[in-house]
C-alpha cells in the first residue's frame, strides 16, 4: 500500500498545475497492480507453504552453497 501511496504522491506534487494530473498515477498503479498479480504463481489445488517459509528455506539453501570451496 505505501508504494501505491508513494506512486500517487510524488505523481501529484510533479504535476499539480497540469490537465492530465491523473493520468500517469492511474497508469502507474495498474502497472504496479498487474506486476504485482503476475509475480504470484498460480498453483490450482496445490496447498502452498507460507512466504515466510519459502523465503527461509531459499535463504538456507542460497548460504549452504556459499560455503563450499570454489576454484580460484
């Protein structure tokens, strides 16, 4: 919500005195909005771990491999 807050914000004070005040806010959040609905995978069915849960384990499996020794 506060990076929808923030679009509209800095869109409004840059262009306060113009016509088309709305334009690029509104174009700006449904390009935010439809980035933001796409990222999601879609799995039907399929119970899913929460975020939290995938991004811990991705973290753990990212630093397990950090250890191993690589050629220089």
């Amino acid at each position: 919500m506060g990076t929808v807050f923030t679009i509209w914000g800095v869109f409004l004070l840059l262009r306060f005195p113009h016509d088309d005040l709305y334009a690029l806010p509104v174009l700006e959040t449904v390009y935010y909005a439809a980035g933001a609905w796409l990222e999601v995978p879609r799995v039907s069915g399929a119970r899913r771990a929460p975020l939290t849960l995938r991004i811990r384990a991705r973290a753990a499996a990212l630093s397990a491999g950090s250890e191993r020794s690589r050629p220089t």
